[in-house]
C-alpha cells in the first residue's frame, strides 16, 4: 500500500516535467522530417554529389549512438564556440538522427509510389519537379504515415537521453528527486508509468491512422 | 504539311536497352554483363488529320503501345521525328538531328495531347473530382471554382456525375476509366490517345467505356486508338491502322480493312479474331 501512495505521490512532480518532453519531441520532429524530406531527395536525386553527401551523412548518423551525438552537440561543440542550451540541443540532436531514420522512410515511400501515377501526371502536362511535389510526395506521405508514427514514439521515449545534457525531462526530474527523497523505487516506477501513459494512445493513433491511410489508398 | 495535320509520324524507330551488370567485372568495367537490345520501332510512318479516328490493332508486342507513348514522350526515340500541331515533342531540332529539349517545354506541349492508359492511372488520393480538377488547377493554373466549373461538365458527360466524391478505390474498372477520360478531356487537347483502354476491365465492364469514346469520337475529337476490341475498331474509326513487329504493314479505311485486307499478316490478325475465316 505504502508503495503505492508513494508512487502516485511522485507523479505531480513529474508532471511539471511533461511539457519539456512535450516540446523536445514536436520541436524534433519538425526538424526530422523537414530534414529527412530533403535527405530523402538529395538520396533520390540525378546529382552524384547530393546523393554522396546523403548517403554520408546517413552513415555517420547511423553508425553512432544518439546518445554519444547528444553529448557530442552540448559538450563538444562549445569547444569551437558553439554553445547551445540544453532544450535547443536536445531537440537538434533528436532531430539530426531522426532526420536519417525518416529520409529511409521518405525514401521507400517515395520509391513505393507506382510509376503509373508519375505517367498519368506527365502525360497531363506536369513537369517532373511538380509530378514530384503534386502527385508522387502526397502520396508517399500516406504511406509512410504508420512508420513516421512509430518513430514519433520511439523519438518521445528518447528524449529520455538528453537527461545526460542537461535537459529537465522526466527522467532528469526524477533523479533529482531521487537524490533528494531516496525513494527510488516508487520514483522511478512513476517515471515508467509516465513514459506508458503518453506512449500507449500514441500508438492508439498511429493504428488508426494507419488504418485510415490504408482505406484510401 | 497540310494544315489539318494533328499528328506527324516520320521514320520513327526505338530501340528498348536492357542492360544486367551481374559479374563483379562488369561492375569494375561499367560494361555490362548482358545487353539485350530490342527494336521495337522500325521506321514507323504515321499521318493523323484533324478530327480522324485512328483504331490501331495488331498483335502481342508489335510496337503500338510504345509508338503511342513515343507521340507523346513517355518514351525516347532514336531517329526519326514527330510532330504534334506541327512542333516536335520533347526534341529540338539542331544540326539535322535532335537534342532533348527542357522538361518544362515538353510539359507544356503534352497538356495538348490526352492519353488514357491501360490501368487507368488515377490518382489514388484523390476523389474522381479531385482527379479532374489536379490538373486543371495544378497545370493550367485555374482557380478552385474554375476547374470544378470545368470538370463537373465533364464527369458528367462519361456518365459520373453521382460519382464525383468517390475515391478510386470505391469505383469500378470502368468508372475509373471514364474518369481517366473525363481528366484528360477537360484539358482540352487537340488529340487524345488511348492504350488498351479496356483490356484491364471485366467484360461486363467494357461496354460502358466504348460508348463514351464513340460519344467523343463523335463530337469531333481527334483520337488515336490502340485496341483488340475488332468489332469496335471497325464501327467508329476512320482509318485502321495494322502493325506488325515494328512497323505499319497495313492501314486503309475498315471497309477495305476488314472485307478485303491485303497483308498477310492482317489475314492472320483477323481470322485469329474470327473476323474472317481461318
Ligand atoms: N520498357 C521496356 N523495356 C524493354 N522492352 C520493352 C519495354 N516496353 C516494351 N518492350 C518490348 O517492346 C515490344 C513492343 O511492346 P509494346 O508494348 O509496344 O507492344 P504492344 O503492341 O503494345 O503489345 P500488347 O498488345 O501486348 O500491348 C515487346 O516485345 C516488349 O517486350
Ligand atoms: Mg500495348
């Protein structure tokens, strides 16, 4: 019982927490998917230097943990004169690594898109650029609105990471509660509930827009 | 060129290139391990006069779907030229050959040719409204209720007009034919060609989509039509137009074509089709 009480005696504390968390993962996905849209392009594109720089850029991301990228944005960087705030390099970071995650997405989507519907739009008249934008992107979203989803979740349970640069998220909330009560079970316990709380109706959604988009399509 | 020429064909061939890089030689070389070249055009020479109703037949691969999609550059070609209202699609003219010219001009010369295709091709996020008026708004530059002003005439002229809100997955082959119809006929082309434009429908499906282009071919509309269905052909064309691998063996009014055909290979087309006996 005394578990419990404890734990729901945390959560209003954590709660203050919730709009950092709130802001971390809109601010990075905004920045992701614009970025991963233009990387998706660059991948795609008739130019070998794009596509180098694309695929480059993909490899790095890939081929590091976010973690080590978090620190590397908030620590590193200062070195050479950029210091950025903690929320501001916590969105970055979230945002540069998701970028590469959803040009992939972006990519195959657009890829997925069948040649019939490029012919149609040339055949009326579009050029290439707007056969692009018009036709063959709006219909790449549909698809990759489930996967696009998913990595929304997966990004709002990362933000869990930027505890390490400083950020005051629920994670980092709880361990400084932690080192002030000691209940550690009850807080951290609350800290995971937290974390279902927001995550299970995102999932919910993705479902059903999931759904939706297959309906149409 | 007489004035009513809509369309000029002229000595044209194309090749297909299919090439397989499969050895890690042919990788390192860029040469490729096999390349399978196929001439499926070979010297094609076509003339289509304003208003005409051109029926194109022939059988399994001869080349008339890709002669269609060259007239309006889906497809490149390798010699020979053609002319859409007297200007070349999708080349300039440069030193006796051609050169390809820039993607915005070949775009704004297809506005003036309608094509159908086989599989309709409807924008599948788009209700059947919506796929009249992408074009109208996102080529021709109308306003919102310019291009429904446009499309809705349209839609219900193929017999659509219950049907505007449907999406493509809510309507049947033959609608979704018609409204690949309606789409590129609210463009107001100088000609519109169609690739099989019932091949992929159920036959209880067909009969629908025939009689909307009988109704265009009728209003005067120049069309280039590739199709099996014979008896159609024969009804509504004014001139018939056999091909066989490559090239045009055979074309001539559908009196002559279909009671007294002088090319063997158009003999054989026919009575495989039980038009004449075998
Ligand atoms: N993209 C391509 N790459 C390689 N070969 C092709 C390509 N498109 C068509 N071909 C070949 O070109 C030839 C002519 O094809 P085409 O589609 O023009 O014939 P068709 O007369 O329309 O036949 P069908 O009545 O079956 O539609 C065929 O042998 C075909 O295999
Ligand atoms: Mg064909």
């Amino acid at each position: 019982m005394d578990f419990i009480t404890n734990t729901l005696a945390v959560f209003p504390a954590l709660l203050f927490a919730v709009p950092v968390v709130v802001q971390l993962a809109l601010g990075a996905m905004a920045l992701a998917l614009v970025l991963g849209l233009l990387i998706a392009l660059a991948r795609i594109s008739n130019i070998k230097i794009l596509r180098g720089i694309a695929t480059f850029y993909l490899e790095v991301i890939r081929g590091t943990p976010l973690l080590v990228q978090l620190v590397y944005i908030f620590f590193v960087l200062p070195s050479i004169g950029v210091s950025i705030e903690p929320v501001p390099a916590g969105i970055l970071g979230l945002g540069l690594n998701y970028a590469a995650y959803l040009s992939e997405v972006f990519r195959s989507a657009i890829l997925s898109v069948e040649h019939g519907q490029t012919e149609a739009a040339l055949s009326l008249g579009y050029t290439p650029t707007k056969t692009l934008w018009k036709v063959v992107i709006p219909q790449s979203f549909v698809v990759s609105m489930g996967p696009i989803g998913n990595y929304f979740i997966a990004m709002v349970k990362d933000t869990a990471l930027t505890s390490v640069i400083a950020v005051t998220e629920i994670l980092k909330t709880a361990n400084i509660l932690n080192s002030q009560t000691f209940q550690t079970t009850a807080i951290y316990t609350a800290a995971a509930i937290l974390y279902l709380i927001i995550s299970l109706p995102l999932s919910r959604i993705v479902v059903v827009l999931e759904r939706k988009a297959r309906a149409n399509g | 060129m007489a004035d009513d020429t809509i369309i000029e064909v002229r000595d044209v061939h194309k090749t297909f290139v299919s090439e397989t890089k499969r050895t890690l030689w042919s990788r390192l070389t860029g040469r490729p391990h096999v390349e399978k070249r196929v001439e499926v055009l070979k010297g094609v020479d076509l003339v289509v006069h304003r208003g005409e109703t051109i029926a194109i037949l022939g059988s399994s691969g001869s080349g008339k779907s890709t002669l269609l999609r060259c007239i309006n550059k889906l497809e490149t070609i390798e010699a020979g030229r053609i002319y859409v209202n007297g200007h070349l699609i999708g080349y300039e003219e440069r030193d006796g050959g051609l050169i390809a010219e820039k993607a915005s001009i070949t775009a704004q010369k297809r506005t003036d040719i309608g094509f159908v295709f086989q599989h309709f091709n409807l924008f599948l996020n788009k209700t059947a409204l919506g796929n009249v008026m992408a074009p109208l708004r996102d080529v021709k530059k109308l306003s919102a209720s310019e291009a429904r002003n446009i499309a809705v005439p349209n839609l219900e002229m193929v017999g659509l007009g219950d049907k505007m809100e449907n999406y493509p997955s809510k309507l049947s082959g033959g609608q979704k034919q018609r409204v690949a119809i309606a789409r590129a006929l609210a463009m107001e082309p100088s000609v519109m060609l169609f690739d099989e434009p019932t091949s992929a429908l159920d036959p209880e499906l067909v009969g629908e989509v025939l009689s909307v282009i009988k109704k265009i071919a009728q209003q005067g509309t120049t069309m280039v039509i590739v199709t099996h269905e014979m008896q159609f052909a024969r009804e509504i064309a004014d001139r018939i137009v056999v091909m066989d691998q490559g090239i045009i063996v055979e074309e001539g009014p559908p009196s002559q074509i279909f009671t007294a055909p002088q090319h063997p290979k158009t003999r054989a087309l026919l009575s495989r089709s039980g038009i004449l006996p075998a």
